[in-house]
C-alpha cells in the first residue's frame, strides 16, 4: 500500500501528494457525475458492486455523454486483456 508508516497508512500524506490534486478531483467528480446518472436511471444502487464504465474511456478521447456509459462487474471492469506472458496488452 503506498504512503505506510509501521503497517499504516497515512491518509493525509496521501491526500498531500496524490489526492488532493485538482486533476484527481476533476476526474473524481467525473466518474462520480458517471454514477449518479445510472443511479438516476435504476441500473446500479450504492453498494452493489457495480462499476460505472465509459464504453471508450476518457483517456482515449471517449466521451461524457450517456451513450458513452454502461454497467459492468467490478471484476470485469477493472481487469485488463493480457498477453501470455502476464504484460496488459
């Protein structure tokens, strides 16, 4: 786990170096935005393991748009195709 001091972790040097960035909160705030319109629609619910997913992601010019956006598992959304040898493709 980053930023551990004797097998705890310092949440507000944490949010000193990484989370407290704007970049982060913008993109914070985006996935969160994400998840509010499919609660709003009844596809997900707080709690129920599912991930909000851009169909093609932001960081490869996807966009914001409801089109853009789908459920998935949380497994499935947060793995990623491999080669044989383990590298993400």
């Amino acid at each position: 786990m980053p930023y551990q001091t004797n097998g705890k972790r310092d949440y507000k040097k944490q949010y000193e170096k990484y989370d407290g960035k704007d970049s982060v909160k913008k993109d914070r705030a985006s996935r969160n935005g994400a998840r509010r319109i499919m609660e709003r629609e009844g596809k997900v619910t707080k709690g129920d393991g599912k991930d909000v997913d851009h169909k093609k992601p932001l960081s490869k010019g996807g966009g914001k748009s409801r089109s853009n956006l789908r459920v998935q598992s949380a497994t499935s959304n947060r793995s990623f195709p491999r080669t044989k040898s383990g590298k993400v493709k």
